[in-house]
C-alpha cells in the first residue's frame, strides 16, 4: 500500500467521522429537544442521550487527526506546518470535550471542557486559514483550494456570528438563560467547521485520486 493510498483511507475516514458528527447532533435535537433553546451543543452531554454528544465529539477528534496525518505532507510553508500542529490540537481538544463533560463538579472536568472549547472555537478559524493558505501554493495543486478558501470564510463567519450573538445577549443582560439567538449562533459555528473539515477530507481524496489516474 503506497503512501497516496494511505492519505487517501485517512481522508474518506475522516470524511464519515465528520458526517457521523453532524448526523449525532441532528439525531439530538430531536432525542433531547430541551437542550436545543438556551443551551450550547456541548450540553447535550448533560442529558439522558449525552453519550452520544460524547461520542460525537471523540469521533470528530479522531477524524480531525487523520485530516491532519493525511495533509502532512503537502502542508509545505511554515504557516502550513503551523496549521497542522493546530489542526492536530484541535483534534485531541475534541476528544478531550467528549471524555470530560461540562460539569460543575468536579471543578477539574469541566475546566478541562471549557479550555478544550475555547481551543476548537478559536483556534479552528485561525488554523483553516493557515491550512488554507498553504494548500493554495501547493505544487501540484490541490483540487479543492478555492473549495477551502469559501469554507475558511463561512467558518469565520460562525465565529463572528457566535461572538456577536454573545456580546449582544451581554450587552441586554439575559445571560442565564442563553437566548435561542445564542443557542443557534453555537450550532451554526460547529456545523461551518465541519464544512471545512468535510471540504479538506474531499479535497485530499479528490487529489490524491487525480495523482493515482494521471
């Protein structure tokens, strides 16, 4: 099995762990709709089905590592290599947000959820960009280049959306509980950095299939 052939199994892996993710946090907004107004989507977790929010997030970890073991070699520039150490973090950040919970007690594991939180929300943008940027120099080209650079601007623009939703529910002072603005804002956000991690899986796959019949 050659080395194309390898980041091409990492890829289409990643890619069903990726639509597995999006498809878990679908299946929860019906199987516990009380969390889907005032809540984040990390607190499905809390609930009777919150092993699958659990398991969601480890999946989507693992997903993001193979992503990043199938870029590596075509991540060439030093933001490109620093993007993948990121997208790396991101990864074990996930699984780290699906083994700890966001509870209040005891206070070590939900301190660990929220700091891996903080890495996957704001770190992602910043690494698709790198990712992104890299991808575009690369020789020979990546396929889906112009495909990642839309997908790095739409999950910026779930981060925006998010951190709008938040400054404006501080700014009226109904922060407990979170209003439906913030609770969509965080599932627009998660879903825009799975579009991305989808579009680079595809892209690695379509690339290296376009090598392999040349």
């Amino acid at each position: 099995m050659n080395n194309g052939t390898v980041q091409w199994i990492a890829a289409r892996f990643s890619l069903g762990l990726s639509i597995a993710f999006v498809a878990l946090l679908m299946a929860l907004h019906f199987l516990e709709p009380e969390f889907n107004s005032g809540h984040l989507v990390s607190e499905y977790q809390l609930g009777n089905y919150g092993f699958l929010m659990s398991l969601a997030f480890c999946l989507v970890g693992v997903g993001v590592v193979l992503l990043a073991l199938s870029l590596g070699q075509r991540l060439r520039t030093r933001g490109g290599r620093v993007g993948w150490w990121g997208l790396l973090v991101i990864g074990v950040a996930f699984a780290i947000a699906g083994v700890f919970p966001p509870v209040h007690t005891p206070v070590l594991i939900g301190y660990l959820h929220g700091i891996s939180g903080l890495v996957v929300i704001f770190g992602s943008p910043i690494t698709f960009s790198l990712i992104g940027r890299s991808l575009a120099r690369n020789q020979p080209p990546f396929l889906s280049s112009r495909r990642l650079q839309w997908a790095t601007l739409v999950a910026w623009a779930g981060l925006f959306a998010f951190l709008t939703s938040l400054v404006v529910t501080s700014l009226t002072g109904h922060m407990t509980p979170l209003p439906l603005g913030v609770s969509l804002a965080n599932r627009f956000l998660i879903v825009t950095y799975c579009i991305w991690f989808m579009a680079a899986e595809g892209g690695v796959a379509a690339t290296v299939t376009h090598a392999q019949n040349s």
